[in-house]
C-alpha cells in the first residue's frame, strides 16, 4: 500500500501544481496547490478508513508533495515545462517519500507529555 499512496501523492501534486499554473497563479500558492492536493487526497483517504491521517503522523509525507510541485513551479518558471519535466518531478516526489518510508525519516514532533521529565 505504501508504494501505491506514494505513487498516488507524487501524481496529485504535479497535477495540483500544474492546474495552477495554468490558472496563472503565482508560484508560492501553486507549490501550495500543488500539495494541499496531493496531502488532501490522502488525509480523505486516512479519515474514509477511520485512520490517523498520514500527514499528521511523523513520516515524510508534505515535504515531498512540496519538492515535487516546486519543481514544476521551477520548471514553469524557466520556460522548462514539459512532460519530462512532470515525470522528474513526480519521480522526486515518488523516492523522498519511498526513502522516508524505508529508512524511517520524518520530521521532529513536539514531546509528549510521556516523554517529559517528572518535576
């Protein structure tokens, strides 16, 4: 299942980035639009399933649908645009979200009051 939601997020924010831009948005909200596609179509998913949703747990989970849409901003940005562009981008996306699921990267958490010292 992992490698299909990672599949399904890197497809979701190179096409959330590359419908803004054809809106002619700036680039900050179509990296944006880009990932709050992508992230919500798998919160959607977590909550239909009555699961925590994945982007609230540790994993990497936004930041890659963030690299993947700035790239096609970027790309969009230096007249790159093109399908190519669209399968590196989806394929960045795609390996930092595998990696971060194979070698347990995720961003730091706030402590909880379990792992707090007793005063």
């Amino acid at each position: 299942m992992g490698l299909f939601d990672a599949a399904g997020l890197s497809l979701f924010c190179v096409t959330g980035a590359t419908k803004a831009l054809a809106f002619d948005v700036g680039a900050v909200q179509a990296v944006l639009l880009g990932a709050i596609t992508a992230v919500g179509g798998g919160m959607l998913r977590d909550i239909l399933m009555r699961d925590i949703p994945t982007v609230l747990r540790r994993e990497l989970y936004a930041v890659p649908a963030l690299v993947g849409a700035a790239i096609i901003v970027v790309a969009s940005m230096l007249g790159r645009q093109s399908p190519a562009m669209a399968i590196t981008a989806a394929a960045v996306c795609f390996l930092v979200r595998t990696a971060g699921m194979r070698y347990d990267l995720g961003l730091p958490t706030a402590p909880s009051e379990s792992d707090k010292p007793d005063e």
